[in-house]
C-alpha cells in the first residue's frame, strides 16, 4: 500500500507540475513586421494568456540593450494599456533609413474587475543570451532594392521553406505574400499553422513581408478578422509605400465570383470594395512620391486577365486608371501557373503572373530593375529586365 501510495503522489505532482507549465503565459507566434515605411512600423505577436504588452526599443549604437532603461512604447487603445491576447504596438516617428533593436514584454492579467486588476508572470523575448531582434525603416533614397514574392502556397509549409531555402536574408528588404497563403480562414491557429509560423521562424521578426489578400483569404468564418493581423499604412488592404527606387502599389482583387454566388452565402460585397478602392486609386497616382519614383511596381493577387467576374472588375475598375500612371509591371498570382503578357492597348504595362512553385526575385536601382524567377530547388528559370522610363 505504501508503494501504491507513493507511485500515485509522483503521478499527482508530475500532472501538477505539467499544468502549472502549461498554465503559464507564453508567446505563441510572433513577433513580426507589419506596416513598415520611412518612419513607422507596427510588431505583432500573440500570447496564449490575456496580457498588458509594450516593446522596449534601443538603437542600433553597440551598446548592450541592458546598457540602461529603454523606452517602453505599449499596444493602447482608446486612452487604455490593451489588454488581449493579439498584440500590436505601432512606433512612430522614427527616422527614415535607421537600424533599431527591440523587445518584446507581456504581463498577464489574471483578473479585471471595475476597481481592482490582478497581474501574473511577465513573458519576454530573450536579449540577454540572444541577440535583440532589429529592424530597419525604408529609406526613399536607397540606391537599390532586393524584394521577394511568393503566392498560393494554400497552407503548405514545406513549399514555402523550399522555395525560401537558400534566401541571403542580410541582402533582401522586404518579401510580398501576394495572396493565397492559406486556403480559407478558419481560425487563429489555422492562419500560424499554415504559413505564418514558418515566416516568423524565418525571417519575419526581422525581414518585413507585405501581405496582398488573395480570393481564397476572404473565405471562412475567420475571414473578416484577418485584417487585424496584418495593419497597412492606410489602414486598408490596398495601399502603398516606397523603398529605395520602387513605389509600390498593393492592391486588394477581392473575390472572383459575383457577389450574388452561392459560395459566398449572401455575404459578399466585392464590387462596392472596388469601386471605392478605385476611387483611392485615382488619387494616389497623382501623389509626388507616386510620380518622383523611377520605377513603379503593383502587386495583385488576381490578373486581369482572362473572363472571371473578379478579372474583369479589375480589368474595368483599376486598368484604365493603372495605364496613366506609368506602371513598369504589375505581379501577380491566382493561376498556379506561370504566364507573362507584354504591355498592349489594353494594359498599357507587362504582366507577370507567377507559379505557387516558383518565386520571383527583384533587383532595382534607379536605372534598372531586374527580375529573377527561381524554382524550389534554388535554380533560375526566366529572367526579366526593365529600363527606367
């Protein structure tokens, strides 16, 4: 009996221990770079525990990051430290072109009442026997650009990093997930298992990625909350931004069906999008920082190409407005297939619609941008060059 008692004891404290582990709060995913432009960038991460959570940021000067307090900058909202399990902090006003190091810190909150709040443990990344994680802001004047594109991976993990393998991650500025990355949305989880714990793991606590929605991440009960991992600069899922010679302008193709299709089950509102993002279209080509960049890039998930309800809404809406802008080559995906237009009356700019097994990689200085398609095996299928205009 007295065996029996001490083997159940052992059982009870191990099953205590292991629930007291998997109690405590940790990061589950992230950090990442969203948003990134001359002077501001958003970081993600996400905890399994309800928490406080800020970034602690230091300059890139040599010193250790313990060398002396940092300045704590924290997810707020509404005048309030948020309290949530998704994290976002958004630093402003930092200086164009610059290397910062930071931190990560999130302290649970273990109960919230009207006039009392109960804190647990704090759950950091680690800067004491790692290296801090950096990041660097975009520099307009960059003589030039490496920048990465991969699309329709539908969830497939070991895709991504085969195509990825061998990135010189030192060289390259920013990557576009240009749609299709999961084949619905489903939940929180399904969107890190799919694909997003594969980028933070590989380059995205330090590399920012620029996300275009393809048709398939507007699909699921998860659909409508994606938005909120992936913040833009407008705060939309079009917007644009410039690195070095490159203004690029990501657009949002929406679904490719018509609203009214029994697969989006009254839900849909794809063509008012459009039509409203056309409208903002208009207006940014006619910006200086559109007009002043040497080259002038468009990522999309869909191609106007072909007879599809969604093509020809982006062929009717954003086209025409594309033509005047002087557009050098709008990237493109959906087809799971490789094909390349050359400019025409229609589309007054080449189209390159890439493989899901294939990623483009681009080059650009202010005189020429060179474009080098890779399978997953690391080897050079098709090139492209362009002059500056």
């Amino acid at each position: 009996m007295k065996a029996r008692s001490i083997v159940w004891i052992s059982l009870f404290l191990s099953i205590s221990i292991s629930l007291a582990a998997q109690s405590r709060i940790a990061i589950d995913h992230g950090p990442y770079l969203q948003g990134l432009t001359e002077d501001e960038v958003t970081i993600i991460w996400t905890t399994n525990k309800p928490a406080v959570s800020w970034v602690e940021l230091a300059p890139d000067d040599g010193t250790h990051f313990y060398h002396e307090a940092r300045p704590q900058f924290f997810a707020e909202n509404y005048g309030f430290k948020k309290v949530d399990s998704v994290h976002m902090v958004t630093l402003k006003n930092l200086t164009p072109n610059t290397t910062y190091r930071y931190r990560v810190y999130s302290h649970e909150v273990t109960d919230h009442q009207a006039y009392y709040v109960a804190y647990g443990r704090t759950v950091a990344s680690d800067v004491y026997g790692q290296k801090p994680l950096t990041f660097t802001t975009n520099n307009p004047r960059k003589e030039e650009v490496l920048f990465l594109m991969i699309n329709d991976i539908h969830g497939d993990n070991a895709l991504m990093d085969s195509l990825l393998t061998g990135v010189q991650w030192d060289k390259t500025d920013l990557v576009f997930f240009n749609g299709d990355m999961c084949t619905d949305m489903r939940s929180e989880k399904k969107l890190f298992d799919d694909f997003m714990d594969t980028a933070v793991k590989t380059f995205a606590k330090e590399t920012p990625f620029y996300y275009a929605r393809g048709n398939h991440e507007t699909r699921g009960n998860f659909a409508s909350t994606y938005p909120r991992y992936f913040p833009t600069p407008t705060g939309q899922l079009y917007y644009t931004f410039r690195q070095g010679p490159v203004f690029f302008i990501v657009l949002d193709c929406g679904e490719d069906k018509p609203d009214s299709d029994i697969e989006y089950h009254g839900l849909a509102a794809f063509d008012n999008y459009r039509t409203e993002q056309a409208q903002w279209l208009e207006k940014t080509i006619q910006s200086d920082a559109c007009k002043q960049a040497p080259f002038k890039v468009v990522i999309i998930h869909i191609p106007p190409l072909g007879n599809w309800h969604g093509e020809n809404e982006i062929l009717k809406k954003f086209v025409p407005i594309l033509n005047s802008a002087d557009i050098d080559l709008m990237l493109c995906g959906h087809l799971h297939r490789h094909l390349y237009q050359e400019k025409n009356n229609t589309t007054h700019f080449p189209i390159l619609v890439n493989h899901n097994r294939q990623m483009v990689g681009v080059t650009a200085t202010d005189k020429l941008m060179e474009v080098h398609i890779t399978d997953t095996k690391g080897k050079q299928v098709k090139t492209f060059t362009y002059k500056v205009r």
